[in-house]
C-alpha cells in the first residue's frame, strides 16, 4: 500500500506535472477503468471528427441488463479561467453527440462524459467549471489533485513512478506471501486457482495485505461475471462466503448482485446456501453502499414479497437503514419510507393501503 504522506503525493504531482497525455492514457486512466469492470472500447486519434471523446469505456451494468458507456477526456493541461469555457463546451459536446459502435449498428451517445486532468485546475475553475456544465450530474471532473488520491489508494500506477514511492513496512513474510497470492490470481491458471482459494489462502489469511484480500475479490466477482449461470455461480460464491472478510470498504456496492441472486425467481440451486450465508453477514454498512439501487430492487419486487419470503430482506435492510438514519437524501428516505410501510400491508393482508403506499411511491418518483 502507498502511504499517503506529503512526501509521496510530492512525487506524484511531480509525475503528472510531466506526464504526456498518452502516457497518462496508457499508465493512469486504462488501469484505472480496467480495476473497476470497465473494457475499452476504443482511444480516439486526435483529429476533427472525435467529437471530443478521447476514449470510450463500456461495461455490463447487471441491474439494468444494459451497457453503459463512458467517453473520457484526457487532459494534460492546467485549467483556468481563460480556457475553462472551452473545457465545459467540450464535455457537453462529449456527453451529447453520438459515437458509432465497432459493429457498425447504429449510432449511441455515452451514459457519462468525464474530465480527466494530470494538471491542475486553479481555484476560479473549480468553481466555474460545475456551473458551466449545468452542473450536469452525467459530467465528471477529476483534476491533479483527484487523480492522485486515487493512486495513492489504488496503488494504480507504472513501475518508474511506483518505485520512487513510500509503501507501508510490512514484514518479509508478509511480502512473500503477498508475491505468492498475486503471482497466481495474475497467472490465471485455473488449477492454481482453485488450490489458492480452496486451500492455501485459508492458512495464510493473516499474513497478507488489504491490497491482496481486495485482488482476490475482485477476482471472484470477475470470475462471476465471466460465468453468470447457475453453475459458474457456484464457486464464485461459495469463495465469497470462504472469505467474506477480506472485503474493502470500496467493494461493498459488488454485494448488490449477491443480494439479486438471493431474491432472484431463478437462482442457482446449488450456490443457494452460500448465498444466503452471505447475506446473513450482510449489515447496514454494506447495504449504504447501495441505497439507490436497494430502493429500486424493493419496488420492482415488492408485489411478489407473498410468494418469495426472501424478497423480505431488502425491506428489512430499507427499515434498518431508516431506524439508524443512514438515507441522508430526503427524497430517497421517503421513498424507503413508504416502501417499507406499503411491505407490512401487503404481508398483512392490507390491500387499500398498501395501494395508497404505492401510489404516494409513484408521484414521488416523478418529482
């Protein structure tokens, strides 16, 4: 782990003071994507008919059984007052022209557009730039400033900068063991793979790194995603469950698609209980991570909530998450708010009401 000292973020902003922008493409922003889920579409040469997207993302979005697009806009340039109207033209001009897919099926517009800068903004930029774009909540900007903590807390960057940085001391048999779990989750070899997790990993929990109980996370989740049915659903969960623990703070949103397995109609027979072993060791801490989505998943499933008694779960985290005031957003707790209330009359037999819960539901929803 990079330690975040002022030391560190010196040599960073040093790196991105210098770097050029297709370095900072190929170094910084692919890495960055990629450890989240996202695959590259296409890096746009530099030329007039870009339309002002210099890389495009894509990723599976489960929930929405959809894809969604990111166009990005890498820059290596300081932002101030007299180029920020450009900058804020060229986002929206990213966000609201169409690109053409690889197949050559028609023309889609990205669900996001977003600003990426190795240089910094000053201090009149960051505050026109928001209004500029009509503080557009599909825009994203990350400045120098941005793109550093993430570094520092993905440890995300090449070799010839991370060598220069401070990490955190650990001692030599927690760096061997530390080689050993990444050098095979990299490697892929599948054999390998299942004698780490069904095995070895087990042993040697305490010895290695939040960075590497986070690699194998995701790497069960990838492993998920490659293999959706019910039996490539099986050993993903069944690792999950092995090592719930090693979840970080910034993965707990992955839990969500535990949680529509759990009250899926069709959910895979055999990776059943170790689904819902995982959901029992959910808490309000993982459910925060997810309120939106949480919300939505209740309302589309609420008028089975009498045939599947495991749809009861989400109402139980919603009023969970009322009871300890943890939906800062007062539209979003009022959504919850009535369908926790509409739940209890449709368990109860209350038809009327839950009706009157519902439709509050829906003129709330279109405010």
């Amino acid at each position: 782990m990079i330690l975040n000292n002022s030391q560190n973020r010196k040599i960073i902003f040093d790196y991105l003071n210098k770097v050029s922008e297709n370095d900072f493409i190929e170094e910084i922003i692919i890495p960055l994507f990629s450890s989240q889920g996202y695959t590259l579409l296409r890096i746009n040469a530099h030329t007039a008919g870009e339309r002002g997207k210099d890389i495009i993302f894509y990723r599976h979005v489960e929930l929405f059984q959809d894809i969604e697009y990111i166009a990005i806009q890498a820059k290596t340039k300081e932002v101030n007052t007299k180029n920020v109207t450009e900058i804020a033209n060229q986002l929206i001009r990213t966000l609201k022209t169409s690109f053409q897919l690889k197949a050559g099926i028609g023309l889609i517009k990205p669900n996001y557009a977003m600003l990426i800068n190795a240089r910094r903004h000053s201090n009149d930029a960051t505050s026109e730039l928001p209004d500029l774009v009509e503080n557009n909540q599909n825009i994203k900007i990350l400045s120098q400033e941005n793109v550093c903590e993430l570094i520092i807390k993905s440890g995300i960057a090449p070799e010839k900068l991370l060598s220069n940085l401070a990490l955190e001391l650990k001692n030599s048999s927690d760096d061997e063991s530390d080689r050993m779990v990444r050098e095979i989750i990299l490697n892929n070899k599948p054999k390998e793979i299942d004698e780490l997790f069904e095995h070895k990993l087990k042993y040697i929990k305490n010895e290695i790194s939040d960075e590497i109980k986070a690699l194998a996370i995701d790497y069960i989740f990838d492993l998920w995603n490659q293999d959706s049915s019910w039996e490539g659903t099986v050993k993903p969960l069944r690792w999950l469950w092995m090592y719930f623990d090693f979840i970080q703070e910034r993965q707990y949103r992955f839990l969500k698609r535990v949680l529509e397995e759990y009250i899926s109609p069709t959910p895979s027979f055999e990776a059943k209980p170790y689904t819902l072993r995982i959901v029992h060791l959910m808490t309000t801490e993982h459910y925060k991570t997810f309120i939106n989505d949480l919300i939505f998943l209740s309302s589309i499933n609420i008028n089975a909530a009498k045939q599947r008694s495991g749809i009861n779960v989400l109402f139980h985290a919603l009023a969970d998450l009322l009871r300890n005031k943890l939906i800062k957003d007062e539209k979003e707790s009022e959504k919850a708010r009535l369908l926790v209330e509409a739940f209890n009359a449709k368990i109860n037999g209350k038809e009327e009401k839950f009706d009157k819960y519902m439709k509050d539901y829906e003129k709330l929803i279109w405010i």
